[in-house]
C-alpha cells in the first residue's frame, strides 16, 4: 500500500484507538449486560439491576452496567432475530424467545429447562379492572358479552398480554362446558370436547364484539380504558391492574377477580450466540437465577409479579389471592399449538372478525 | 441523449448527477428492490392470497380512501387557509403561519395522541359531538382526522407561492371587462393555482396512505373496519411473515404509484389544456 506520511499516521492513531476502546470493553472491572424486555417490567428491572449490580460488585469485584429495551414483546423477539444483541431476554411469552430460537438460531431449543420453573421466575394472572363501585356488576366472565357492557384488551396479534386474555377467556368457556380438564386429554370425550371447543369460539368471539378498540400493547389498552375512559372494564395483567390501582387510586377503579383464570408465566433466557461471542455468560446467568433469590423475588413481588417462592407469596398474600388457574400447558398444549390454532394467520382469531364483517 | 452530450453552462453537472444517483440507489432504488425481492420469494398463489385476503382489502380501502379524502379536505380548507395567509394582513398573522408547519415537526405519536385525547367522547370536543351520535376517535372518521391534519401544511405550502404570483393586474383588467368575482376566480386565480394545488394534493395524499404513528391511536385498530394497511403491515412482522409483510408493501407500492402517475399525467394534461386555451 503506497500510504501518505501523513494519512498512515492517521491510520495508525485511529487503529491504537480501536484496539484501546476494545480493551476497555473486555476490561474486568466493568461489564454491560442488555437485557430485552416487555413494556410492564420497566419499573421492576430499574430495581432489580440496581440491586444486581451491587451484589455482582460485592460478590465479584466487577462493576456491572444493564442497559434494558422495552417494547411489545413481539417487536422485541423480532429485534433480537433481526439482530439486536441481547445477552438476556425477559419476554412476555415463551412463544415469542421460542420464535428467536426457532427463526434467529440464536439460543438452544432446550432454553426453558436451563432455569427453575419453565424459566419463568415470577407469574402473573389475568383479571379485570373495572370502573369505582363496579357500576356495571362485572363479576365473572360471562358478564363481559352481557347487552351493553363494552370491553377492553389489546390486539392479540400484536400483543403479548392479549394472547394471554384471549386464551383465558377460552379456557374458562372451556372449562365451564367440561368441568374438568382431564376430559380433554381423554378420546372417549371427543365429541363433548369439540362442541365444548366450538363454544368456546363462540365465547371469545362474542367478546369481540364487544371491544370497540384493539391497542397494540397492553400499556395502550390501559390507557386507553383509564384516560380516554372508554369501556366499562379492561382485560389486563395482574401487575398492570395493580400499578393502575396504584397510580390512580381505589376511588376510581378496582380490580375484580374472576372465577378461573389463566397461569401466565413471563420467562428469562440467555441468548448463547451473543453471551459467547461477547465472553458474558457467566453473569448473564447470574443476572437471571438473582432474579430467583430472595431478594428478586421480593423486588418482583413489590412490582405486582407473583413470586415464585411461596413464603415470599405468603407475605404479599394480600395483594395475589390465591385463584384457581390454569396452564398453556394443560389446556391449549403448549404455546406453539396454540399460536398455531388462534392466532397466526388464518387462524381463529382472524376467523372471528371476518364472520362479524359479514 | 443529446442533452448528455451538450456542454452546461454550469460546471459539476457530472458530480452532481453522480451524487444524486448514488443518493437515490442508496436510499430509494435498493430498499425497495430488497421490497420486490422479497416479494418475488413468495408463490403466486400466496400472493393471490394476500391480495384477495377480504382483511387486507378491508385495510387497503380504508386507508386510500381515508387518504384521498383527507388530502381533498386539504385540498379546499388548504386553499382557503392560503388565500387568507396570502391575501390578507392581520394581526397573528405570522403566527398562524408558523402554526401551519407544526404538523410537520411534530412527532406522529404526539398528534395522535393528542387528536384521540380531543375526539375521544370525554374530549373536548368528542363530548360535544357524541350527543348527536357521532363518533370521531376509534372510528373510520378519526383516521381521516389525523390524516387531514398530517397532509394540511403539505397543501398550504404548495399553494401559497403560487397564489403570490397570481398577477393582480390580470385579476383588474378582467375585472374592469366586467368579469365577477367568481369568473375571476376561475378563469384566472384557479389556473394559476391548481398545478400548485396538485401537487400538494398528490403529497398529502401520499403522506396520508404512508402514515401510521398518528392514526394508530386514534383508529381503533378493529380488524376488517378501522385497520389500515401499513398496520397490517407491521401486524405480519410481528408473526414474522417478512414475506406476507412485504406483499402488502408491494402492492402498497404499485397503487400509490399507479395513482401518484395518473395525478402527474393528469396535471400535464391540464397544463396543455390550459396553454391551448390560452392561444
């Protein structure tokens, strides 16, 4: 290469720039972990990698920045397929860190068993918030499709939390025609499944119709029933109806637990390509099983997640009384069955709004 | 080809040229060949299929009609804002002025947000309309509310520069012949006017078909009746059909270009009209 005096010198001082700025990245006294989240855990996980931190230092000596991402839990598995390095994900559904094993082959397929619990430290239920004094007598499922009532939830399609309010609200028509999950499991039932199955269509297409907006996001469909006042009551998160209650106060909404209601469970997974190639592995893991400790659960269970650990659920009992639930797991045989039936294209969902068009 | 040939009289035609179509490749062409390309991955039939799928014609309807009549709206309240900018003086003039542009400028999520928050039926303007029944947020009618707002300073800057060079002379002579104010206004405002009129149109209607941040709060998102295109758009990425996705791009692209194509020729068309008329 025939290099100029001038522009080699420049060349050069620009390489022992890189090279420096590479050491200081790989330095062991400090070290960034990004964790990729959903939109609710915003408040938990500024707590949590706060507390993180300090225990990492203290253990290790190291000091540990986290930077987080939140976004709808869809967009967020598609900016970590895309590319996007993430060296842990706290998603809102395992269908969606199953998408980035699946399509971004950026993590094993046996991620769910590497942390206790299908990885899912914390959990949470689906309920409804409804306005002060509960002026519509909502007090159960069925109440939503009653004449007049008019419901809120976000667009399944697009949101994590509505996938989860759409398949609650199936399994209680589910269950209420069954009275007994093991009847799905059983041929001898298949008839009685089926019609149950096809009531249950009916159900949550009925729903439907009485949902006069579909946000993108759950925190959109908070808002949109709380400041632009529309809909007597919202499908919502656990943790998102108690911030709600929270923010605004028991004189203006309240929050109603329905009969049964659906096990969410939020997991965490390390994503293996980029905790390898950025050598952080050891304190990613470290970072997610903190969140199992005494003291994440207790940050999750001051966040309004459900704490795996039961004493630690003991002592917040008055804030998640105990409901009969029920899993993706049992009822709708794991995620990617049920993403398949409902919700992708072609799907019951999509079925459900061509009929009401007709 | 003989104009490459021609010397200009300006020097730098070859580097800027150059530039221009390095610009364009690198921002316009290779995006959207990447668009058609991906397109073309998918089976005839799968396109068939997206293009006659009754959600996606649903969106597809609702956002260019939205669209075209939000940027006529534009097209008659733009011009009046103009004229009134353009021929009057008044005091809070310059302010008004400078209220044109802040569609502009302002972030899409903030117009929407605030335009759901004013129409919604606890807003201030929502409650005075939901008596009569009508519903502005969360219907078909909001979408074209934030598209008209997005699209109006695309109209009135058009407009305005064109309506200062309406020759007022012209305007006093036909006047002095004994032409009202409405022939005047026809026969020589409005000709003088409309290409520029056009091509706001036409930029506000394109405007409107691409815009999603502001209608997506306002709209209601309900599938088959208040959905617009670009939002299935994102819809199909958030179920990782990159393809499907891009299907709807496509064919996005090719109305909106069929369409933009037929408002060009349109307006040459006129302009010749208007030329041999004026012989």
């Amino acid at each position: 290469m025939n290099l100029s005096p001038s522009l080699r010198t420049a060349f050069v001082t620009l390489l022992s720039i890189l090279t420096l700025a590479g050491c200081g990245s790989s330095d062991d006294k400090s070290v960034t972990l990004l964790n990729v989240s959903y939109d609710p855990t915003r408040e938990l996980y500024r707590d949590f990698n706060e507390d993180f931190a300090r225990q990492w230092q203290q253990q290790t000596g190291q000091r540990v920045t986290i930077k987080q991402s939140h976004s709808g839990s869809g967009s967020q598995a598609r900016a970590v397929i895309d590319g996007l390095d993430a060296d842990v994900v706290t998603l809102a559904l395992a269908y969606d860190i199953n998408s980035i094993q699946e399509k971004g082959k950026r993590l094993g397929a046996n991620w769910q068993t590497r942390f206790p619990n299908n990885s899912a430290p914390y959990t949470s239920t689906i309920v409804f918030l409804v306005r002060k004094g509960n002026p519509k007598q909502i007090r159960d499922w069925p109440d939503l499709v009653r004449e007049g009532v008019s419901v809120v939830t976000p667009n399944p399609k697009t949101s994590g939390g509505a996938r989860w309010n759409y398949l609650a609200a199936w399994g209680y028509e589910l269950h209420r025609q069954l009275g007994d999950w093991s009847k799905l499991d059983d041929p001898a039932n298949a008839a009685q499944v089926e019609e149950a199955q096809a009531s249950a269509e009916r159900f949550v297409g009925e729903i439907y119709r009485h949902t006069p907006v579909l946000d993108s996001g759950a925190r959109g469909a908070t808002n949109t029933f709380v400041q632009r006042e529309i809909g007597d009551v919202l499908i919502a998160w656990e943790n998102e109806a108690l911030l709600a209650l929270k923010e605004l106060g028991p004189d203006k909404v309240e929050i109603v637990i329905p009969s049964i209601t659906i096990l969410a469970e939020p997991p965490v997974a390390v994503v293996d390509t980029v905790v390898d190639r950025r050598g952080t592995r050891q304190i990613a893991e470290a970072y997610l099983q903190h969140l199992y400790s005494d003291a994440g659960q207790e940050l999750a269970a001051k966040h309004y997640f459900r704490p795996r650990k039961p004493e630690i659920l003991a002592k917040y009992g008055e804030l998640f009384p105990t409901l009969p639930t029920f899993t993706i797991d049992e009822v709708f045989g794991g995620w990617s069955a049920a993403h398949a039936k409902h919700f992708a294209d072609g799907g019951v969902f999509d079925r459900i709004y061509q009929a009401g068009a007709q | 080809m003989s104009s490459f040939r021609q010397p200009s009289i300006l020097p730098g035609f070859g580097l800027t040229l150059g530039f221009s179509v390095f610009f364009l490749c690198a921002l316009v062409l290779i995006p959207l060949a990447a668009l058609v390309m991906k397109t073309a991955t998918m089976g005839w039939d799968d396109f068939l299929n997206v293009l006659f799928d009754p959600r996606v014609l649903a969106s597809f309807r609702l956002s260019f009609g939205a669209s075209l009549l939000a940027a006529t709206l534009n097209g008659i309240f733009g011009f009046v804002i103009a004229w009134t900018l353009v021929r009057y003086d008044f005091p809070g003039r310059k302010l008004i002025d400078a209220l044109i542009d802040m569609p502009f400028a302002l972030p899409t999520a903030v117009s929407g947000i605030a335009l759901t928050a004013v129409f919604a039926e606890n807003g201030w303007i929502g409650e005075h309309l939901a008596p009569f029944g009508i519903k502005v947020a969360y219907t078909w009618i909001g979408v074209v509310v934030a598209l008209t707002l997005i699209g109006l300073p695309f109209v009135v800057r058009s407009i305005q520069p064109a309506l200062v060079e309406v020759q007022r002379d012209l305007e006093d002579a036909a006047e002095t012949l004994g032409a009202g104010r409405f022939t005047i206004f026809r026969r020589i405002i409005l000709p003088t006017v409309t290409p520029a009129l056009l091509t706001g149109f036409t930029m506000a209607f394109a405007r409107g078909v691409g815009e999603y941040g502001s209608v997506i709060f306002i709209a209601g998102n309900l599938p088959m009746k208040t959905e617009i295109a670009p939002l299935l758009i994102v819809i199909k990425l958030e179920q990782f059909d990159y393809v499907g996705a891009a299907a709807i791009g496509f064919l996005m692209l090719v109305i909106s270009f069929v369409m933009l194509l037929s408002i060009n020729l349109l307006q040459t068309w006129g302009r010749r009209r208007h030329v041999a008329a004026g012989r």
